[in-house]
C-alpha cells in the first residue's frame, strides 16, 4: 500500500503554541522564516470570500500577476489626490479626451 503524501493532524492551537514554546531558538528562526514566505504568498483577502474564489478566477489570476509589490498602498493614496472631480473624466483626458 503505497503511503500518503499529506497527513493532516489536527491538534488545539494551544498545544501547539506549547509544543513550539519548548523548541530551542535556532529552531523558532527557522519556523519563522517559513511561515514569513508562506504568509507572502497567501493571497489578498476579499471581503465575503473567505474560500478564496474571487483569487482563483481569470479577472484574479490576472491581478496577482500584474501586481507590483514595490507599489504601497500609500503611493497609490498620494496618485490619487492628485485626481480631483470625476476619475474617468481625469483617465480620458489623460489618453488625449477620446
């Protein structure tokens, strides 16, 4: 029978948070580092979509490949104040009034 390549166990966070108490620092590094890659590469989360659907559509796919990481929300805040009145207007203009 040939073995599983996933086994899932199920254990209280609190036991675990226990379990990784007692680990020596070197080892807590690690971990960390780990789940700081993991965490980056979780998608963003959209409101009433907690399966994560909205990520796994074309429109989503194509976000997250487009996405530039360097662009912080900020930069996009300070873009935008420059806008005043209607944003299509602002865009159409910006193309040359079409």
């Amino acid at each position: 029978m040939p073995e599983p390549k996933h086994v899932t166990v199920q254990i209280p966070l609190e036991t675990l948070l226990s379990i990784l108490d007692q680990l020596p620092e070197e080892t807590l590094v690690a971990i960390r580092q780990k789940l700081d890659k993991r965490i980056k590469t979780l998608p963003p989360t959209i409101v009433n979509d907690s399966a994560g659907e909205f990520w796994r559509s074309e429109i989503g796919k194509f976000i997250l490949q487009e996405a530039d990481e360097s662009i912080s929300t900020e930069d996009v805040r300070q873009l935008l104040r420059k806008l005043s009145g209607s944003l299509a207007q602002d865009i159409l203009e910006e193309r040359g009034g079409r």
